[in-house]
C-alpha cells in the first residue's frame, strides 16, 4: 500500500479524507480510504494498494473479463446497430481507422470494431483477460500503456479507454503514454464513472460505480479535464451519459440508504423507471450524469 501526500491529478499537497467505505461487491468488509484534492476536486483511493494486493479482486471472474462483457445483443446486431447509427461506443465508425482500446479486457468492443473494418490493436494488464481476447484472433498487447508506448512505433488514428482510467494509479501518466501513441489528427476518448453526479456524492463509496477497491480514481468533469490538460491534451467535448435502467439501480440505492426503502419496493415493482428517465435526462442537460464522457486532442 502507498501513502499518498499529494493529489495524483495536479499534484497538490491541499489534500484531506473524504469518506471510506467496503467494496459494493461483498466480497469482504475492509474499508478503503478515499481523499480529496482542495485545489482540483480530484478524490482518490488514499493508501493506494498496488496491482498485485489488488490481484484477489481482479479474478478470472472479473465482469470485463467476459468475452461479451457490455453486449446487450448479438455481435451481428451490435454492427447493425452501428452501421445504423455511424456510431460505435459514442465515436464515428472507425472503418479503415487504426485503433487502439486501452484496458480492452477481453475484446468485445474490439472485436465489434474489427467487424467494422477497424484496424485494431488491444492494450491489457490482465493476462488472462489478454489471453481470451488473444484467441478471438485479436491484436492485444499484454501489460500497461504506458509499457505498449515504450515498446512500438505504431500510431492510432482514435485510442479510447471505456471505464479504465478510474482503475489506474496515475493517469496523468497514462493519458501522456496515450497521446505519444496518437497518429496527426488522431483523438483520444474516454469514459469514466462521475464522483460529482449527485446521487454518489450523496452514498460516497455506497454507489455502485465508486467501487472500491476496483476504482482507485474518483473523477469530476474538471479533474478530468486537468488530467488531460497536464497530458498535453485539450477538451475537444465533453459530456454525461446516465443509462436510464442504471440510473434506476442509483435511485434505489439511494431510497435505501437513506430512507430504508427495500429492493423489493424500490426496484421490484418498476415504479422508478419513469423518474429514472426523467432523471437522466434532466442529469445530462445539466452535464451532471452518472458517468463523464471525454473527446481529447492534442493540445
């Protein structure tokens, strides 16, 4: 474990304790620590476990380790869907483009770009993870970013990054790995969990998406912007998304730990699916959704 005494954002030493709180998955009652930055609003898990001391979490069972970990229909309906929408996970259909996924897991959203006619290539720390993607037949390095960019003279048109950079223990230097990999023009994206969205200031670490230990960053719109901008990157958009059946899950959490109202009740009888509609979408006016979408270029 490291003792953190400055911000790992902007490097501020202005620091204090937040909250702490057990990981949302149940596997075990230890309470982890979380900081925050006065100076940039950055929180961040504070001691800092490494990869290793997180390896009983990060098991063969880990959700992004499945092969269709964020598919909601077949692989021949994702394309549909995106040839549909000339979208694939919030960018323009990468046909003919060399892109990189960094945190890939197992591959599904690689594996959906490939069928598009993207030239892909896959960055993963977990070698198991790596391995099942691997044997789909995908182009996958095992190991960090940061160990790819000192390795290859390859550059990418487009790098995106869906929900990684919350688990990396310095993503200023993770983001400057990722723009020393973008090809003239290219553009970095990236989806994180929102620590500012009202719902996970008012639960901390009780929010499903603080989840502690996994996430050992805890991100605002603005820190966001800073990481990038002490990157060398520049905000080109950004914005929130809040998935209405997911903000459901955030409401119930919400009436339960603060009113007691049970699952059953809160979640069993479909009775918020219309305010958690309205919700996200009024969250997303406001740029205060549940999780922070980023467009980076180079600055």
């Amino acid at each position: 474990m490291k003792q953190l005494t400055a911000c790992p954002i902007c490097s501020s030493n202005h620091i204090t304790f937040s909250f702490e709180a057990p990981t949302t998955r149940g596997q075990d009652k230890i309470l982890w620590r979380v900081f925050k930055c006065a100076d940039c609003g950055h929180q961040f898990m504070n001691p800092q476990p490494s990869w290793d001391e997180l390896q009983p979490y990060y098991n063969n069972g880990y959700d992004p380790y499945d092969p269709n970990h964020g598919s909601r229909e077949s692989d021949d309906s994702a394309v549909a869907e995106a040839q549909r929408t000339g979208k694939l996970r919030h960018i323009s259909i990468p046909t003919g483009k060399r892109l990189l996924d960094v945190g890939c897991g197992a591959g599904y959203f690689l594996r959906i770009a490939k069928r598009l006619g993207a030239v892909e290539q896959g960055v993963e720390p977990s070698k198991y993870a790596a391995s099942v993607a691997s044997q789909q037949g995908l182009n996958v390095f095992c190991g960090t970013v940061e160990d790819f960019a000192k390795q290859t003279d390859k550059r990418f048109d487009v790098i995106t990054s869906s929900h990684v950079i919350e688990h990396v223990p310095d993503p200023v230097a993770t983001l400057s790995a990722m723009r020393s990999l973008l090809a003239p023009d290219g553009m970095i994206w990236i989806g994180v969990p929102n620590a500012a969205y009202p719902i996970s200031k008012s639960l901390n670490g009780r929010w499903h998406s603080s989840d502690l230990p996994y996430h050992l960053m805890h991100f605002s719109p603005e820190s966001m912007a800073r990481a990038g901008e002490l990157a060398g990157l520049l905000v080109r958009r950004q914005e929130t998304e809040s998935i209405p059946f997911i903000v459901e899950h955030s409401i119930g959490q919400y009436l339960r730990h603060h009113w007691k109202v049970p699952r059953r009740l809160s979640l069993g009888t479909g009775a918020l699916r219309g305010i958690a509609k309205w919700y996200a979408t009024r969250s997303d006016s406001m740029k205060q959704g549940e999780a922070i979408l980023t467009e980076f270029v180079v600055a």
